[in-house]
C-alpha cells in the first residue's frame, strides 16, 4: 500500500490512459506511487476479482486519492483539476476551455478506443494495423484541422492544458501503428515542444517501473 496520504496510482506502463494521468499528476507537482497492473500476463491482471473490486471495468488507470479510489482518466484529471486548481491545466477563458475539451474529446473518445489493444485482439492479426491506422488517420486528421485554429506554443495557446496530456500518448499509438505522421506538421510541432518537459518524460513508458528491459533496447 501507498504511504500514508500519498496517492496510489495504478497503471500500466504502455497504457495511454494511464500515461496521461500520470502527465497530469507530474505536472500538477503531486507526489504518488505507483501500483502495476499488467494487462498482458496470465490474461491480464486487470480482469481479477483483487482488480475489479477496486475498478469494477478491469481497467486503468485508477487514482487512490484523499481516501477515495477514482476510475477513468478524464475522471481523475478533472478531480485533479478541481481539488488541486494551482498549476492549471485548463485555461480561464471559456473559449479555450471549449478548444481544449473539443481535442481530448476527439483523442479520448474517437481515436484511443478504436484502436485499443483490447479491441485489436478481436480482430484478425492481419488486420490490425490497417484498423488502427484508419481511425488514428480520421481523427488526427480532425485534430491537426483544430490545432490550425487553436494552437500556439503547445495544443491550445501557450499554455499547457489538459489536450497536451492527452495528444502525446496518441502520437506514441500512433507511431507503434506505424501511421505516417508527416501528414500532421502541426502535431509533430508540439511534440517536440512537450517532449522536453520533465513532467512529460517521467511519464514516459519507458520510464516506468514495470516497464520490460527488452522494450526500453
């Protein structure tokens, strides 16, 4: 168990959802240990009773917080958020806030299920790529079209927000799927502006505790 009023984080190395909580909680300067489930071993430890009393979905990331166990990643970030307003990641102006939900939206909703190993398994082997890389293709598409509007230094103006969060664990789906990211300057833009962030590199993958040996060659 955690220590004593430190939050618990379970995740998974590789796990998106997992990834942009634990951007979150580094940029928001919140101590918290983490918790590995793997989601490939025996069938995936997310899908056991011990799992699924503390998510009833069997999934992550799940965030054991002010003595309460919080599920769903855009669930944890807005408690976050709410609990925890300094360091902001969302903006003041009511207008930007609209851009920034517009783009995690998209990301979270309408390309990172479609495309999520769970349901790629229910596919032919052959087929998966070609599936992912359709429904990350439509929804980049849509999103390097909102960034031409919204975008300054980072997704939404200048500042970091909640769609930064969410874009950078997208970009790394969608180059393990081998989706040609040329297409998208304006992404690839700010990419390189966040990847130089300590927030967003202690959340890297391959910076995590359960993270294989093999992967990180």
């Amino acid at each position: 168990m955690s220590a004593v009023g430190k939050p618990l984080l379970y995740s998974y190395w590789r796990s998106s959802c997992a990834w942009r909580v634990r951007i979150a909680l580094n940029l928001k300067e919140i101590q918290y240990d983490i918790k590995p489930i793997n989601l490939v071993k025996d069938g995936g430890e997310q899908n056991s009773e011990e799992f699924k009393k503390i998510n009833p979905m069997g999934r992550v990331p799940a965030l054991h917080i002010d003595g309460h166990t919080l599920i769903e990643s855009m669930n944890i970030i807005n408690y976050l958020e709410e609990t925890r307003p300094e360091r902001a990641l969302m903006p003041n102006d009511v207008l930007k806030r609209s851009k920034v939900r517009e783009i995690c939206d998209i990301i979270v909703t309408g390309i990172q299920p479609l495309q999520n190993w769970t349901l790629l398994c229910e596919l032919e082997e052959d087929k998966r790529n070609e599936w992912a890389q359709r429904w990350i293709d439509k929804g980049f598409e849509a999103v390097e079209k909102l960034l031409t509007l919204s975008s300054g230094k980072y997704c939404v103006g200048n500042e970091i927000t909640v769609a930064d969060c969410c874009l950078i664990p997208q970009i790394y789906n969608a180059r393990r799927y081998k989706v040609n990211l040329q297409l998208y300057p304006l992404i690839l833009k700010i990419e390189k502006e966040l990847e130089i962030i300590p927030a967003f590199q202690a959340a890297h993958p391959l910076n995590q505790p359960d993270c294989p040996e093999e992967a990180k060659k």
